[in-house]
C-alpha cells in the first residue's frame, strides 16, 4: 500500500509540535506501508525509515507557528493545498491520511482521484475555534460543524483519539465499523534524520540549548510539562502550589513550557503569592529534557481545567512510575481515576490537597503509580497501539 499522509504543522519542531503525526506515521510505515508525508517548511527532518517528508515553502516571518487555529496556519495551508494536488496529479495513493483540518479539502478532492480518505480527527475543529479564541463569530462556527460532518460521513475511516470524540463522532458516521479510537499513547525517542540519528534535543534553529540551571537537590520536586494555555490550569497550579507550601515547605515547583509571554504573566503571579525561590519557569525545552525533569519528580501534575480531549502527556504520566496529581475534569477521567492517580477537583484548595498527599503518603504514592504503569502497559502500549493500527490499515485493503 501507499498512502500520502497531510499533517499541517511544523513537523518536526523539539519545542512544540505534537508527537501524534510522528507515532502514527512512523507505525503505519513499520507496519509495511510506504509513506510521503506532506507538511510545513518548519521544522526537522526525523529518521522515519520508507517515508519520505515533502514540506511547502519555509516562511520564517511567520514563525513560531502555535497550534490551533490562526491566520498564520490558514496562509500555509493554503500552499498545503497546492502540493497535495500537485503529489495527487503525479502519484497514485491507496490512501490519503488527513490530519485535523487538512480533511476539509482531501474530502473535496477524493472524488476527482479515487483514493480512500482516513480523517485523523485530533480535536472538534469547530470546538478548537471556539477553545483557541480564533472567532466568536455563530455562522463561522456553524460552518466549521457543518464541513467536519460532511467528512465524517465521506471518510472511509477516521481515527479519534479519546472516548469523548468517539462519542461525539460515531453518531455522524453512517457505519460505525469506519471509526477507529486509537489513543496517542505511545512514548519513544524521536530521532533528527542528520546522519548520527541523534535525539531531538536541540531547538528548530540548530544550535544546541545551553545547560539548564541546576535544581535543589535536597527538595521534592512538583513537576508541570506541557503548554500554557488557558485551559491548562497554570493559574490554578500556582494557587495551589501557594496552599500546599503551608504543609510542605520545602517543595519546589518546576515549570516547562509555554511562549515567552505566557511565561512572563505567569512569573508575575507566582510572585504575587510568593513563590519567588520556590518555583521556576525553565520555559520551552526539547523533549528530552523534559522527559528528564520528570524522571527527577517527586510528584508530576495535571492542573487542566477546560477541553474534552485527553492530553498526551496523560500517557506519558502513567508509564513515568511517578505519582500523578490531576484534575477531576472530564479530559482526565476518561483515562484516569482514583486506582491510578490523586484525583482532585479543579479548585485551588482540592488540588493542594493532591499535592499535599502526594508528597507525603509514600506508601499510596507508590500504590497508584505502579498501578498507573500497569494500566498504561495493559491498555496503551506501542504492542496495543500497533494493533489498533493493523486493524485499521486490514479495513482499508
């Protein structure tokens, strides 16, 4: 088989750029399926064996480019469009493997080259719009939900990526044997196609970070790796992190991720609850160095407050063996409960409690983060992702 697989995203960006197109590219390529991936000048060239990465025209004025919907992405996807055309008019797919918005026009163009259409539905696109505070605008939204219905019903197969978006998908499809729950659970290195498969961990300039600042190393460390937007919680971690340094104080409190601005608001408000020598932004890191602030976590957490769709870090948090404190909302429960994790509820006070218990009832501590690890292997593992994608690919044959 040959598929040609969309992806309208910086691919592969260390400081950002969700893994979810790498994983199921790389699989479907192991899996015997030759891959051209389409994508944005943007980003690294990673070691993907029998796929080949084709990018439109780099913008660097344009660049960081963020996720969710913005006017910067609608430009590019506009080239997007253009060579997807152009590998249509030159190559035969058995398939095209349309990520987030780039189904709106795959769905257009299926019928003039007879391929299969699988939609990789990460999100509700017309839910983004209103999530990312991209449009107010009633009729702009209901526009959106009305294309993302119609590729629901004219893809041959689409993929969610948690039990809420299967829900929400299923009763638009008109054959529920089309739908695919295929969760982004799967942690690996990701490797820069440079010559020496190094990891990566440097910056989409190039050069390599400088040495991150040295941690206390006689603190317990609370961990927080992710974005900062709002739907993330940051307000709500500080708040909770200030209670919960009543009860232990020596906790230090780690932060990595979010965009220079976002850090700065953030600063200023721990500051405002006096956490200054308590807490630190380290900003945006590389993967690894991430993956290396919480292997050294005493306790690792999930402050989300808003969305339905479980984070991808949510699986890395179960597999880590490190305690993990997470709001009781929706987006977590669906993975989560009180077996695997300190479920809190979304208020400052509840969630220091978490973390109060967290940091010092070991024995619990350890309980649910050796069951979180079991539940992550048993259900989430590459072994499990793989077949979920064996099956998907047999449906397309």
């Amino acid at each position: 088989m040959r598929a040609l697989v969309i992806a309208p995203q910086p691919f592969f960006s260390p400081r950002g750029t969700p893994l979810s197109v790498y994983y199921r590219t790389l699989v479907t390529s192991q899996l015997g399926v030759r891959v051209d991936l389409l994508t944005y000048g943007a980003g690294e060239d990673v070691d993907i064996p029998g796929v080949r990465i084709i990018r439109i025209p780099r913008f660097r004025f344009l660049e960081p480019i963020e996720v969710g919907p913005s006017m910067a992405k609608l430009f590019l996807d506009g080239f997007v469009v253009l060579w997807t055309v152009g590998l249509l008019v030159r190559h035969r797919y058995d398939f095209v493997h349309a990520h987030e918005e780039s189904v709106f026009f795959s769905r257009m163009l299926k019928p003039l080259f007879g391929f299969k259409l699988v939609y990789d539905m990460h999100s509700s696109l017309p839910q983004q719009l209103v999530n990312f505070r991209f449009t107010s605008s009633r009729a702009l939204i209901r526009l959106f939900k009305r294309l993302e219905d119609s590729c629901l019903r004219r893809s041959d197969a689409v993929i969610t990526i948690c039990p809420d978006l299967a829900a929400y998908a299923l009763p638009r499809l008109p054959d529920p044997r089309r739908h695919f729950l295929i969760e982004n659970s799967i942690i690996e290195e990701v490797r820069l196609r440079n010559g020496d498969g190094r990891p990566a961990t440097t910056s989409a300039a190039g050069p390599a970070d400088p040495a991150p600042e040295p941690l206390p190393p006689d603190r317990p460390l609370v961990v927080y790796a992710g974005t900062f937007e709002p739907y993330q919680g940051i307000d709500l971690l500080l708040e909770a992190f200030a209670r919960a340094r009543e009860r232990v104080p020596a906790a230090f409190l780690l932060l990595a991720g979010g965009r220079p601005d976002q850090v700065e608001r953030y600063q200023r408000r721990a500051r405002e609850l006096g956490l200054e020598g308590h807490c630190r932004f380290a900003g945006q890191v590389p993967q690894a160095l991430a993956r290396e602030y919480v292997r050294r976590a005493a306790v690792v957490v999930s402050p989300r407050t808003g969305g339905t769709n479980t984070p991808l870090k949510v699986y890395e948090q179960l597999a880590s063996g490190i305690p993990l404190v997470a709001t009781r909302v929706h987006s977590h429960t669906q993975v989560l409960d009180d077996s695997v994790c300190f479920l809190a509820d979304p208020v400052p006070e509840a969630f220091a409690r978490g973390i109060v218990a967290a940091l010092t009832d070991p024995a619990r501590a350890a309980r649910l983060a050796a069951a979180a690890r079991e539940l992550y292997h048993r259900r989430y593992s590459r072994p499990a992702y793989e077949g979920k994608m064996r099956e998907l690919l047999e449906a397309l044959r």
